[in-house]
C-alpha cells in the first residue's frame, strides 16, 4: 500500500504536424476563477480537429505547507480560493483530526463544522448561478454582450439579482458566527472547533432563513422552466456521458460534509460504494500532460482512458439514493425524472442541481440552527497521534481531498490536494471540444459563438487556480492562423 498515490506519467502528441492546423486560442478565461486559456486547433476547412482546457498557473501550496506545524494547516490551505475557502479549511481540519486521534467528534463541533459548511455550499452556489451563470441563461447565449453580465442582470431583472446577494449573505452570516470570518476563519481546529454559537446568533439566523428557503425554491423552479422553454438546445449542449464520483452516507443519502466515496459509470451502474475515503488512492491514480499545470485523475481499476469522471452537483444529485431534506428531495426526484433523465445527463443540468443542493443547505442551516448542539460547550477531543491524516469534503464544485504526512516533530513532510476542478478536468475538456465541433465548425467566429465554450466551462463552475472569481465580461483574445503563420483573423473583447 503505497502513502500517496502515484501520477502516471503521461505524454500526448499532436495528430498533425505543426503549420497544417490552425491555432484558435481563447485567453484568458474569466467570470471563472484563476486564469486558464482553451485552444482550439482547425483544419483548412474549418473543422474543430481538437480542442483543449489549459491550467496555465502554477500555485505551488502542497509545497508552501512543507515544513509548518500540522495545526497550521487548516488556516494556510483555505488562502487558495477567496470564494470556497470554508472547503480547504474543513477538509485539511479533518485531515488533521486523523492526525491528533481524534476519530469522532464532540456533537457540538460535528454540528458546528457541518453548519458552517453548508453556508459555504449556500453562499458559493448563489454567487455562481445568480451573478455568473444566469446572464447566460436569461439573455441567450450569443446576445448583446454588453447587457449579458451581473449589471445587465441588475437592470433587467433587479429581484432576482437582489436575492441573489441576499442568498450570499445568509451564508456569509453563517459563517462568520461558525468561523469568526466571512473569509478565511479559524474556527475548525485539529480535534473540534474553537467557538459554538450564542442563543442570539441563532436567533438572527432563524429570521433569515424562511426567505432564504422561499427563495432557493423559487430558483429551482426557475431553472426548470429554463429546461422547458430550451430543451432541445438544453439536452444537447455539450452533453456527453461520464462516471461520476462524490461522498455518499452509510445508507446512501447525500452528505456533503462526511461519507464513503461511491462512483457510478454513466448508465448508473455501480462502479465503487462504500469506499473508504482514508484510502482514496486505491481508486483514484492521476495522471500528468504536458500541456497543463492540472492532473487528470481516473479511477484505477478502469485505467486513465476510460476512468475519468466528473464531480460536483450534478454528479452529486444523480449518484445519491435520495436527499435527507424533504424539499430538496422532491425537486430531487423531479430533476432526475425530467425529460426521460435528460437534465440528470446534460451538462446544463449542473445549474438545475445546483440550485437544488442550495435548497438543501438552506433546509440543513435550518435544521441546525434548532439543535441545542451547536450551543454546546465541549467542543475539542483527542485520541492517538497518526503521522498521515486524509480529509475528503463535498465542496460546493466537488469532491475535495486533502492528505498530509507530518514527521515525530509535527511538522508537515508530504501533501496531496486533489481539488474539485482537478476531478473535472477531462469532462470540462471534452465538453469544450463537443462545442466547439457543434457550433464553430466551418463558422466565422463571433463573441456570441465563442461564449457558447465559455457557458460549457461555466457549468462545472470551476476553480482554475483555487483563487477567486472574476465578474464582469470575460477578455479574449481570439486569432486564426494560416498554416504559413500569417493572420487570418482576430477577434478581441475588452
């Protein structure tokens, strides 16, 4: 059994010599977070002959984190994103509860930490469908891009925009009380949590919370109406099939916070289950291209070709047995009942079960917020030391793994993050390439015609870098390239 898993090294040459293809390239890629570009190479005749995402930043924090003392870590690790920070924090915390023994938890810091994560689940996907994703939805793909951005969406539809940030406060607010910060709190420790919450804490909370679950109802039902008025263009976009892979409860009810890691392949066919998370790397292998700073992960008993698969809410959705809030739950069973299972399928349907699991935190926020628990005084356990801690986390885009080795000092020697993005990377790759070959094959480029790529990258939501989100319009540089190199075309949007 090996301590970390093992990269197999990968090498891909390009199908053609160069100079008898041209060059499109999008770069960079915003309104998504960290920086990245996606070429597209095309035949004399115009055709997509390949098309590929890549991670052109280096952040370098498995090395940063060499060297500290274990309890450090869940602090340094979440200044990798300053939207989902909340992910990095809890999942290096349960890595280091492995690390100081601590193999359960007091009721009051389970509650806590689960609280505070489901106001980041809550917090992240209203930011990304209400101020990212929904310009896209509401005015069309290839509208006026002046008007298809977060002000446009204030002018036209100013409710819905003000919800959208009403949404985020809610979770902001959660976890300031849980963490001490809207950004980058303390609160989880190795072992437990460091504060609970006060009875007028919780009371500011239930005042928020029957808007904040009127409202993610409202945004279900608004995503679904979407589906109904753009089917066809809706099951056919980028819609391919995939495994899919996310931490799923003893009894197969989606758990966001806690579960063994179960994968499905694409007809629903159980792949893995019940799988020990503290050994993910007797199932997942990464492997390495020359071509970006991210991995491709696979499963390993299927091999790097075929075991790719995607992670995140709509994986999450269509893996799980049922959700353990009644309202998610329903919509839920709508969602993947829809269309003879289209939506469960679709790479839009990302948004659909989004907007469900924001339901469902909504629920669970609510939830916790009545059990004395998290009022609770005993809040920190330990047990035997461990030199090597795994912490796996549903972070709002996905599984999140988070392993440390640490030496008889306590200091760290070894790290491996497998971010949620990383899990993505070849599905985001081969949704890029269906669009690219369905809709720009042949065709003058345009703005709207290259937006329909980025609406496919958006979907996953990804986190290029694990920095932050970029709103506004997007910049892109776009230039075609003769074989001989001379310029053919150049497309730029400020």
């Amino acid at each position: 059994m090996t301590d970390f898993p093992s990269s197999a090294a990968g090498t891909e040459l390009e199908t053609a010599r160069s100079g008898e293809l041209r060059r499109v390239a999008i770069d960079p890629l915003s309104r998504v977070e960290g920086h990245g570009k996606v070429t597209l190479l095309l035949d004399d005749e115009g055709r997509v002959q390949q098309a590929r995402l890549h991670i052109v930043e280096f952040r370098g924090f498995e090395k940063f984190i060499q060297g500290r003392p274990y309890w450090e870590v869940p602090v340094m690790v979440q200044r990798l994103c300053g939207i989902c920070p909340v992910s990095h924090h809890l999942a290096a915390a349960k890595a280091c509860d492995m690390i100081v023994g601590a193999t359960t938890l007091t009721p009051a810091a389970e509650k806590l930490r689960r609280l505070m994560h489901y106001g980041q689940i809550l917090q992240s996907h209203a930011l990304h469908f209400f101020h990212l994703s929904s310009p896209d939805l509401l005015f069309g793909f290839d509208s006026d891009a002046g008007r298809r951005n977060i002000v446009g969406l204030a002018a036209a539809h100013p409710e819905l925009a003000r919800r959208g940030v009403l949404l985020r406060k809610v979770g902001q607010e959660v976890i300031r009380m849980t963490s001490g910060k809207r950004v980058h709190g303390t609160g989880a420790i190795p072992g437990g949590v460091n504060r609970n919450l006060s009875a007028v804490e919780r009371q500011e909370l239930r005042g928020m919370l029957p808007d904040a679950i009127r409202w993610s109802r409202e945004a279900v039902q608004l995503v679904r109406e979407l589906f109904e008025q753009n089917l066809p263009l809706y099951r056919e976009f980028a819609t391919f099939e995939a495994n899919t892979l996310s931490l799923v409860r003893a009894d197969g009810a989606m758990d966001l916070y806690h579960g063994d890691l179960r994968a499905r392949d694409a007809t629903g066919g159980m792949l893995l289950d019940g799988a020990d998370y503290a050994e993910y790397w007797e199932h997942i292998l990464e492997e390495v291209k020359p071509w970006s700073y991210m991995k491709f992960p696979f499963l390993r008993r299927i091999g790097p070709e075929h075991g790719w698969y995607r992670v995140g809410p709509l994986s999450r959705v269509t893996s799980c047995d049922f959700i353990p809030t009644p309202l998610a739950e329903f919509e839920r069973r709508a969602f993947v009942e829809f269309d003879d299972g289209c939506a469960a399928h679709a790479t839009l349907g990302f948004h659909w079960a989004r907007m469900i699991e924001m339901l469902h935190a909504a629920e669970v926020i609510a939830e916790l917020v009545e059990d004395d628990d998290v009022s609770g005084t005993e809040l920190v356990v330990r047990g035997t030391r461990a030199q090597r801690g795994v912490g796996v986390i549903e972070a709002p885009r996905g599984t999140l793994i988070h392993h440390y080795r640490v030496d008889e000092n306590d200091m760290v020697v070894r790290a491996n993050l497998i971010v949620s993005t990383t899990h993505n990377n070849q599905s985001m790759n081969i949704a890029i390439r269906e669009v690219a070959r369905r809709y720009l094959d042949g065709r003058t480029l345009t703005e709207g015609l290259l937006n329909h790529i980025e609406v496919a990258v958006r979907a996953f939501d990804p986190c290029l870098s694990c920095a932050t989100h970029a709103l506004g319009q997007m910049p892109l540089a776009i230039e075609l390239l003769a074989a001989d190199g001379s310029l053919v075309d150049r497309l730029l949007r400020h």
